[in-house]
C-alpha cells in the first residue's frame, strides 16, 4: 500500500482529504481543525493530478500552505456561523399565544391554562418578578412540557 501511494501520490493527498472531512464531519461536527488539514489535502491532491507538482517535499510545503491558508481565510467566518444568534423560538403554535396564569409564576414554579390543559410555567429569561394568577401572560418559548412566559 506504501508503495502504491508512493506511485500516486494525488491518491495519498485526496485519501487524506477524505478521512479528514470525514472525521470533522461525523465525529467532531465540523469544529475545525480537521476541516482545514483537509482543505489542503484536497487543493494539493489537485495540484499533483494536474501536474503541477511532482515532488513529495514540494506537495508538503503546498500541503501546509494551503491548510494554514484556509484555516486563517475561514475560521472567523466559520466562527460566526456556528455562534449566530437564533431567533425566537417558532418551533411549537403556542409560541405567541396570550392566556391567563392559573397560579402564581416564579422563575422556578408556576401553571397557565390553556387548550383545556393546565401547563407547568416558568418566566423567562427577560422577567424578574413573579406574575400572580389571573394575569395575561405570553408564550415566549416551549421547552418539553413547560411554557416560558412574560406578562403580556
């Protein structure tokens, strides 16, 4: 197998190239650092089937180029990608809806109404201060089985 790759080396680089995107992908959910080695794995096997290039030594200088390259040109934007900010949370209908607190809601206890169904409520993150029963609250966001609400 060495000596094959030996022979055709643009086959070492693109295999490269492959378990390294592979791995980020699956494994480590495209964090990184895997993701560039591969970046430059991929634009040297390319390089070599084209003929560019010829020698191992001048493959690993490009190899290490094109991954530092890569790493400095997409890591902020990649960066940014990964922590943008979500919008509110649409996942579920009762989102936005406004109905009456059926006791007392406190950031760690509290139920609402609603649908035929008394619901476990929290606040959210924006409110501070307990909203007592019979205030209209609003849905801001459903996690599991419990309403995260806000005086509406």
């Amino acid at each position: 197998m060495v000596a094959y790759f030996a022979q055709h080396l643009d086959y070492f680089f693109f295999a490269l190239a492959g378990i390294c995107l592979l791995v980020d992908l699956s494994i480590l959910g495209m964090s990184g650092p895997l993701l560039f080695v591969g970046i430059g794995a991929l634009v040297t096997g390319l390089f070599l089937s084209v003929g560019w290039l010829e020698h191992f030594s001048a493959s690993l200088a490009i190899f290490a180029g094109f991954s530092a390259a890569s790493a400095a040109l997409l890591w902020a934007p990649l960066k940014r990608l990964q922590n943008k900010e979500v919008g509110p949370e649409t996942s579920s209908d009762m989102v936005g809806k406004v109905i009456p607190a059926s006791a007392r809601i406190t950031k760690t206890d509290g139920r609402v109404y609603y649908s035929g169904i008394e619901w476990l409520a929290r606040l959210d993150a924006s409110s501070d201060a307990p909203i007592e029963a019979e205030t209209q609250v609003e849905i801001t966001s459903v996690d599991g089985t419990i309403m995260l609400v806000k005086v509406a």
